[in-house]
C-alpha cells in the first residue's frame, strides 16, 4: 500500500491504554497491511517498556516530551508508513495537541488515528468512558481488543454508547492479535469527527482558468449589527472542545488518569 499521493511518510498515530495490545495488533497490520515497495518504522514513547512484539515493528527509535511539553522525535529515514505509539499512561488529549504540531513539522502527513481499547479494564472500571470517549473523539479507527471474558452486555452498552452519537470512526473486532482486513485499517481516509488535523485552505479564484471576481462594497452594504458575527463564526471553526481550557489553564473537558487504573 504505497503512499502514490504525496512523497510524505504517512503517519499514523496509536491511541490506547498500556497493556491494551496496540504493539501486537500493530504488527500484524505491519505484516499484512503493507506491500513488499512500503518500509515501515515506528516512534514508541520512552515510558513504555520493551515488548516481545519490538523486533516486528521495523526500525524502532523512542520518543520524549520536551521541558515544554512539546514531541522531541526525528522522522525516521526512509519510511514510508510511520506508526507513532502515544504513552499508554498519559493524557491521550495532550498527546494528541503535541502530535499535531509535532507532524506539521516533521515532515509527514496524517495517514489515520487509531485508538485500541483494552475491554477488560473498560469494564472493570466505569469511570474509564470518559478518558475512552477522548480518544474515540480523535480517531478513525477504534478496536476493540482484551474482549476475553467482558460481558455480552457491556460490550453492547459499550458501542452503543458511540453508536448513539453516530460518530463517522469505524468500529472492529480483534481476535488473537488481528483484524479481518489490515488494508482497510490502514487506509488514509479521515473518519473521525475532530476536526484539529483538518487543513483550511483559502481557494484561489484568479487561478486556472477562473475568471477574477471582483466585489466592491459600499458603506450601505454593511450592516453594523452584523459587524463582529462572522469573524467569531470564524474563530469557532476548527476549534476541538477537548483542546479548550479554562482560565488558568486547566482543561475545559477534564478526563481520567487513566494511569490510576492500570494494574489494578
């Protein structure tokens, strides 16, 4: 599956909770998603702890946090499809904020954003929804992985949840560390409902074979109580909820530290 639209690296971001599997389901998608012409490389967090499944990531290097909270990692040379594992025990909201303008200057593009949910600790812990309903927010894929177990019903109440706010992101089934079809796990096709990675462009008119329009505005045309409107319509779009903060800082929509529920 190589990337024939840009000679960009695709980049591909990997959303979960430590211990969820993401590094096992990675590698099969590694194997059967990609062709003999892609290379693949991936960037893991420097928490996260060595795994069996390493040795079948392609080139595996590490990446920090900065003093100022920003993504210290170098593009891996020569790969064209790149997985970018998130830390499993961090805010999956700060990561996806330093991500952003970590891939808007590394070079890459976007391929899509996945988030792994590790089921047995989803139901094990109510409160978890929350931190999930933040990553399902920023991703294109969600699977649904650590199924051994979880109750018929919760696994029922789980996707309705999402279901009933009819998100764009597909929903998938692991079974035994895999995905029925990798390919399609893989493809750079935007389905998640954030809009922070979404580029805005101004369309040229004076391009091509678009003739020039000009408008001329008068003073009648301008309505003074309308003066201010679109430009705040304007600020709104593109504006993510999870990003917001309040005064003095602190997240507008606060969620779980999921690390106080892992090993437990």
């Amino acid at each position: 599956m190589q990337n024939m639209t840009s000679e960009k690296p695709l980049i591909y971001l990997i959303l979960g909770a430590a211990g969820s599997g993401r590094r096992a389901i990675l590698a099969n998608l590694i194997a059967d998603g990609l062709t003999d012409g892609d290379r693949a490389a991936t960037l893991l967090a420097a928490s996260e702890t060595a795994n069996d499944n390493d040795a079948r990531l392609g080139p595996l290097s590490r990446w920090e946090w900065t003093p100022d909270h920003r993504i210290a990692a170098a593009m891996p040379a020569g790969a064209t499809h790149v997985f970018f594992v998130a830390d499993g025990r961090r805010n999956p909201v700060d990561q996806v904020e330093a991500f952003r303008d970590w891939i808007t200057s590394s070079g890459g593009e976007l391929g899509a954003i996945l988030c792994v949910v590790h089921c047995q600790l989803a139901e094990r812990h109510h409160a978890l929804l929350a931190w999930y309903d933040a990553c399902v927010h920023f991703s294109d894929i969600v699977l649904l992985n650590r199924r051994e177990g979880v109750a018929n019903k919760w696994m029922s109440d789980f996707q309705g949840h999402f279901k009933a706010q009819y998100l764009p992101c597909l929903f998938e089934f692991v079974k035994n560390d895999r995905v029925k079809n990798a390919i399609l796990m893989l493809e750079p096709q935007a389905r998640r409902i954030s809009q922070v990675f979404d580029e805005t462009e101004i369309p040229s008119f004076t391009s091509g074979h678009t003739p020039k329009i000009e408008i001329e505005i008068t003073d009648e045309d301008i309505d003074e109580d309308e003066i201010g409107e679109d430009d705040e319509d304007e600020e709104q779009i593109g504006e993510d909820p999870y990003f917001a903060r309040r005064p003095g800082g602190r997240r507008e929509k606060e969620i779980p530290d999921v690390a106080k529920f892992l090993d437990t």
